[in-house]
C-alpha cells in the first residue's frame, strides 16, 4: 500500500480533548501544520472535565483544529461530519476507559466501546478514508504466563468487560476490513501514561493521595509489572502508523517493551516528586504504602512484542519511567489546582492499564 499524503487532508480524531487523543491531535498538527484536524468528543465525566478543558484550550491555539463535541454513537451526527470533511485518516480513540470501572458501569463500555466503534466502522463503510487507525489496548490479552505478549497470541479470554469490548472491537475491525475493503489498524497501548494524563491511572492518583499526606495501596504486593509508555513515544507512533495503511486489518503492540513494578512505578513517582519540589528530601514513601492482595480483573504482568512495530515505523518507545515521570511531576506542580481530593470522597477506580 502507498503511503498517505496528508498535506490539505483532513484527519478525524475521535475522543480528542482525552488523554491520547489531545496529544495525538497536538503532535500531528505540529508534524504536518498543512493537514486539518477535527476532533470529536462528548466530554463524559469519567474524570475532571476541567482537564478536557484544558487540553483543548492548548488544541484551540492551532488554526488547523475545528472540535465538535458529540458522541461517536450518534449516527447523525457522524454522517454530518464525514459528509463534510471527507477524512482521509480516522482515528478512533474514543472510548470508556478503565478496566475496574467496567464492573461498576457496563452500560458505558457497551455504548461507547461497542456501539461507538461499529458506528464509526460504518460512516468509514461508506465514506472510505484511506486509514482507520483504532485504540485497542493490551488487556485483550488476559491473565497469561508467556511474555512478552504478541499480536499473534489468542486473544479469547478477556478478564474484563472492558477487554471484551476492545477485543470485540478488533473483531468487527476484521470483518469490516474483509466486507468492506476498509484499511484498519487496531493499536494496542500498554499503560500509557505523562503530563495531562488520565487521573484514574495509578501513577496520577498516587501522585494525590501522596502528596495529600495519605497512605498509598499498592495490589498484588506492588509486584504487577507494566509495560508504562511515555506518552510521546504513543504519539510518535500514532503519526507514523497512521501514514501506513493496512493491507486489509492489521494489529500492532504501542508498548515500552520492558516491565517495571508498581513498586519500581512508586520509587521513581517519589523522585520526581521530590525533584520537582514537590516533596521534602527526607520523605519515604515506604512509610506511606500498606501492601494489599491482587484485585479481581487484574493482570499480573503485561509486557508488548514491539518487533511488528519497529519493522512497520522503525521507531520503538524510548523515554524511560523516571525521566516520563519528571515530565509528569513537573506538569503536576504547575497544575495541581485542578485535582484536589474533595476530603470525604473516597475514589475507588486506579488503574493501572
Ligand atoms: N491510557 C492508556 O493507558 C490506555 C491503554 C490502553 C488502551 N487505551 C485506549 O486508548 C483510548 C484513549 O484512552 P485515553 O487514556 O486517552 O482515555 P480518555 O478517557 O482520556 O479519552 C477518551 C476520550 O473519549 C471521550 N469519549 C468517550 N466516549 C465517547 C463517545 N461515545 N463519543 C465521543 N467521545 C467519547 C471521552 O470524553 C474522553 O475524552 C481509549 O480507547 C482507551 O481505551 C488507553
């Protein structure tokens, strides 16, 4: 397949004032300033909206960026905008998020997971971009021993509602692709995290409660590994991927390649933390952590095979935990009016995929 030329193009992003969804918008407009971006989003209440706020407000500085709040779901809407812009690329980040939240809210996941997405396979069913470039995301692959873990592996047991969804959504990718001659992506991110991230994640909520003065609970001892990407390193990947389109459909691993702890997770968040001033020298957070037993739905240890990847974009994930984690304490400081713990609101959702 010929690569896509962007240049007067439209590109279409779905859930764009979310964590990977505003980065990839920023970095692509930055990358190729002659393309247009439009972004839809419906600003759901998962976490802080002010934080969705906030990444448009730095979206908004770029004249080639039109946001249309709205919900991938609404098949009107979606004609309207294809009908309009025509997207040479789609990129479907649009979803409900978070694997311990599925327990709690199925309805979500199956409205935004899998009504959105077969909504957006249709309008590219009829609109025929050039690309369809979705998030998956590493849960597919259950609780498994063998790692690290390849595109190639059965992907039949999710361990979550929200793993079902995304491995639902590489299903119907696979059929649209064969039916429809749609090219299609599916991306599985593993742990993504960096500055303006997702709060339910583990390593943002630490950050409050730590810096709170409150006890942090590690699971599983803190000995789940992760596979943590950068959020550069996603967005990095994301532009290339996104140039290449698939011969039919096709799935690739966005992961650092190299596990670390929560405990690993926890000593450089303390670092950071002290190294952007944010906590005295002497602190120890040894003296803050109380060890709990794995969580129900969890995953022991994920961990991506990223040789499809570089084979494909010859780039592989490159910042490290600590120096990801600075950038993140350092976003932190000057933001951190936007989180504060409401003192008896007890959250209940890390996550730390
Ligand atoms: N962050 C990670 O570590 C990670 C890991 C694996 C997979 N993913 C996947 O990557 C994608 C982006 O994740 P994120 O971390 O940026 O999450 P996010 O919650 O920050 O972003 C998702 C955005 O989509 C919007 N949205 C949700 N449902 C919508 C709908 N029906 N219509 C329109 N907008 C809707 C939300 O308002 C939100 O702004 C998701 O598909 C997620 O499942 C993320």
């Amino acid at each position: 397949m010929n690569p896509i030329t962007v240049t007067n193009q439209t590109i279409l992003i779905t859930g764009a004032a979310g964590f990977i969804g505003a980065a990839t918008a920023k970095a692509i407009m930055t990358k190729y300033p002659n393309c247009h971006v439009v972004g839809i989003d419906n600003f759901n209440h998962y976490y802080t909206v002010k934080l969705k706020q906030l990444r448009l407000t730095e979206l908004r500085q770029f004249t080639n960026f039109t946001m249309i709040k709205g919900d991938i779901s609404n098949k009107h809407l979606l004609d309207r905008v294809f009908s309009k812009y025509h997207p040479m690329i789609v990129i479907n980040l649009a979803a409900q998020a978070g694997v311990g939240y599925s327990i709690s809210h199925p309805d979500n996941y199956i409205h935004d997971n899998i009504l959105g997405f077969y909504r957006i396979l249709e309008a590219c069913r009829h609109y025929q971009p050039a690309h369809l470039v979705y998030a998956s995301s590493s849960s597919v692959y259950g609780d498994r021993n063998t790692v690290p873990y390849c595109t190639d592996d059965k992907v039949d047991h999710p361990v979550s509602l929200y793993a079902a969804t995304k491995a639902s959504n590489e299903l119907l990718a696979d059929c649209y692709a064969h039916l429809y001659k749609i090219h299609a992506t599916g991306l599985r991110f593993f742990t993504v995290y960096g500055p303006m991230g997702r709060p339910d994640m583990a390593y943002f909520k630490f950050t409050k409660q730590i810096l709170a003065g409150k006890s942090i609970e590690l699971y599983n001892q803190g000995k789940n590994r992760r596979d943590f990407t950068y959020i550069d390193d996603i967005v990095e990947a994301i532009s290339r991927i996104m140039l290449l389109p698939a011969d039919g459909h096709r799935l690739l691993n966005i992961g650092k390649g190299h596990p670390e702890t929560t405990i690993d997770l926890v000593t450089n968040l303390q670092s950071a933390l002290k190294q952007s001033g944010l906590l005295p020298a002497d602190y120890d957070i040894t003296a803050h952590q109380t060890m709990l037993p794995p969580q129900p739905a969890d995953v022991n240890t994920t961990y991506a095979d990223t040789s499809d990847l570089f084979a494909l974009i010859n780039y592989q994930p490159q910042v490290k935990l600590r120096d990801g984690l600075q950038r993140f304490a350092d976003w932190y400081r000057d933001n951190h009016h936007l989180f504060k713990e409401k003192p008896t609101k007890k959250t209940q959702h890390t996550q730390i995929c």
